[in-house]
C-alpha cells in the first residue's frame, strides 16, 4: 500500500513532517533548501516504520496522540502530545473524533487562504490497481472513505466522527484533502467527504 509524507513551511521558516518516510540524499538537500527540519508529528503508534531513524537523522523533535502516549515512548523519544506541538497561524492540529488512536488531522491554510486538509488513516483514497487481491477484499480500495477495518478496530464513536467529516467539508477555502493512503482529491472536496461520512 503506497504511503505519503506532507511536509509544512511553517511561518517561522522551519519545517513539519506529518509522517516519515525515507529520503535520499539529493531529496534531504532539496527538503532543507525549504526551511530548517524542526518538528515530526506521528499519526499514531502503528505508523512509525521509519520515525525514529528519519527523527534521528535530522534531529527532530516528535510529537504524537496522548491515546497511544506510551506505546511511542516505547519506540521512539517524544518531546510531548498533539497538545504541546508549537503553535502556528497557518497549521491547525485535530484528533480524528471518536478514533481510538487519537490520530491527528491537519487544516493547513496556504497563500490566499487555500485549506487543504491531511489525515493519516481515518480516511483513504486508494485506487483499485494500486494495491493488491487482498487489501481490496478487506475494503481498502475506492473512492474517500472511512475504510471498513478502521470502523470495526480503531473507532469508537461512529456518530461523532461523521459529524467532524461534515464539518471538514464545509471549511472555507477548502482546496484538498491529501490522505496518507491514496490519491489526493483536489476537486469536488466537500461533496467527496460527505459521501465519506454518510455510511457512518
């Protein structure tokens, strides 16, 4: 299953890694012509493949959800919870409502007030021929959506976390919603999240 890094400029000049993936050198060196690597937000204790050496490697601090506190501990040096990342004007942090990991959503405004949102697993995108047999039978794949596995394991309030999708859909400015797993949906946004949320 394909994955995705979001990396945020934040107005101080430094940077924000929602997630971590490996980068070759030549990239690293493109990523810090960006602004000086600061901060890596983790989603939530099973997404940390690559955290601790990418944290490591460019000394940063690690921020994740209070609900899965002490299994990143375990893993990883954590500087402190979703709480106590440093604020931003343009970057507002969200736990996913209901979800048991308390994984984090992201509203990010850009220049002329362009919203995209960034999630981890609580909501997918992925495309048939990009995984295999078995994800698509446990009902990975197809249009945005709160995938099967996720409703039954990792969410606990069904009712509350359709009434945040709805929410996000009606954000003004709303421009993309750029999911960690599949494509990035950069038209009919707010009617996408409603589908997503209407099954729940």
């Amino acid at each position: 299953m394909s994955r995705r890094m979001c990396i945020i400029r934040r107005a101080d000049g430094t940077l924000l890694f929602y997630n971590a993936m490996p980068l070759d050198e030549k990239a690293l060196e493109e990523v810090k012509a960006w602004g000086k690597p600061a901060i890596l937000l983790v989603a939530h204790d099973q997404h940390m493949i690559d955290a601790r050496p990418f944290a490591e490697k460019l000394e940063l601090k690690v921020f994740g959800p209070k609900e899965c506190e002490a299994k990143i501990r375990a893993r990883i040096e954590l500087s402190g919870t979703l709480e106590d990342v440093p604020s931003d004007p343009a970057i507002q942090i969200e736990t996913a409502a209901g979800a048991k990991t308390g994984e984090p959503v992201l509203a990010v405004t850009s220049a002329g007030g362009r919203v995209s949102l960034l999630c981890s697993d609580v909501l997918m995108n992925a495309r048939p021929q990009s995984m295999g047999l078995f994800p698509r039978l446990l009902g990975f794949s197809g249009p945005l959506k709160v995938v099967p596995i996720f409703r039954m394991f990792l969410l606990k309030d069904k009712k509350a976390l359709k009434a945040q999708i709805q929410r996000w859909s009606e954000l003004p400015g709303l421009e993309r919603v750029v999911p960690f797993h599949g494509d990035i949906i950069t038209s009919g946004v707010s009617q996408a999240l409603r589908a997503a949320s209407a099954p729940l």
